[in-house]
C-alpha cells in the first residue's frame, strides 16, 4: 500500500513546492506613519505566521534602522500580537476565532521607510474536524500538514531574501555617507587652509606697510 501512494506522494510535494513558488515575492509597503493590511482567516485556531523586514529608510545620517511597530487586531477589535521597535522579525499566532484581521505597522519616527511583509494562513484538519466531516480522511490532513511544511521553507526563503536585501541597501547608504563625509571634510580643509593663506597674507602685508613708515 506505502509503495502505491509513493509516486502520487512525490508527485503531490512537486506541485505544492510549485503553487509555493508561484505565490511569488512578498510584498512590500511603504510606511511613513501607519499603514494596515488586511487578511482573512477562514477557521478559529487556523495559524497565521509570517515575517517582515524594513529593507530601506530615509534617514541619510543614521545606518542601523531604527525599527517600526506591528500590531495584528481580530475581527472582534482585540490585539492579539504585538511587536515593537524591529527592524525585521518573525510571528505567529493561533486565530482566537474566523474573520478579517488587521496587521497595522506604525512607524514612529516619521521618516518613510520600506517594509517587506509576507502573510500565512494555515489550516490542518484535527480530529475534530474528522469526526465532523465523514468525507476527510487522515490523507487529507497528511496532504494539509506537507504543505504547511513546505510553505514554511517558502516563508524562510522570503525572509532571508528581503534581509538580504535590507543587508545591500544598507551597504550602499553607508557608502554614500562616506563619500558625502569624505567630500565634505575635503572641502573644510580646503576652506580653512585658503583662510590660513588670506590671514597670513594680510598679515605680512600690514607688517610691510608698518616698515615702510
């Protein structure tokens, strides 16, 4: 019997591994003040995980990213997750019941910043569900459990793309700022030796001026 369902097993964690990759890249927003999202969860006690990460930010004078705020309401108006001060970072949670839920992410500091965030709601059949529907079988949750599987390594993809890319966008600020310092140093430099040069100037020409008379 194991041998028989072999080929179909392979077959099926092909396609979910393909309808994983073709849900495509996450999603990003720009946040200045607070921007929300809204997803759908189908059932109480449904997981839904995800991840974001704040890939880019206006701030020119500062490298490190000085974070933003997550905050995810049930249907009901009721926080249910909280997160504070990240410049990237995981969650997960159980859906106390079904509905639409809002994940708002609030930006305290006011300059825009661009966040990348992906969204995940998963449901596995349990026993409940068995007893309630004759027509689920244990190979249906089997099928559900290899592609929350699968969906979390597309999840850990995801993340460690947006911080890779979070990783060369702060290289490149932190270049520009060099180069800003290093031109600008340049210039005081050269604005104070041309000041050395017009003092001593000046000065030797009153020097002259006093041995003339």
């Amino acid at each position: 019997m194991a041998a028989r369902w072999r080929p179909a097993t392979l077959l099926l964690m092909a396609v979910l591994a393909a309808a994983a990759a073709w849900r495509g890249e996450a999603l990003s927003v720009t946040v200045t003040d607070t921007e929300c999202i809204h997803e759908f969860v189908p059932y109480e006690g449904d997981t839904v995980s995800g991840n974001f990460v704040v890939v880019d930010h206006d701030i020119f004078w500062s490298s490190d990213h000085p974070g933003i705020d997550l905050t995810v309401t049930s249907p009901g108006g009721n926080t249910v997750y909280t997160l504070k001060g990240k410049s990237g970072d995981k969650f997960e949670f159980k859906a106390p019941r079904g509905g639409m839920y809002k994940f708002c992410f609030h930006n305290p500091y006011g300059a825009p910043e661009t966040v990348s965030f992906y969204i995940h709601v998963g449901h596995i059949p349990n026993e409940h569900n068995l007893a309630k529907d004759e027509h689920l079988d244990p190979i249906n949750v089997k099928i559900a459990e290899l592609k929350e599987a699968l969906e979390s390594v597309t999840a850990e993809q995801k993340y460690l793309k947006a911080r890779d890319t979070r990783h060369r966008h702060t290289n490149e600020s932190t270049r520009r700022r060099v180069m800003f310092y290093t031109i600008a140093e340049y210039v005081a430099i050269m604005g104070a030796s041309a000041l050395q040069v017009v003092y001593i100037r000046r000065l030797f020409g009153k020097n002259v001026a006093y041995n003339r008379v």
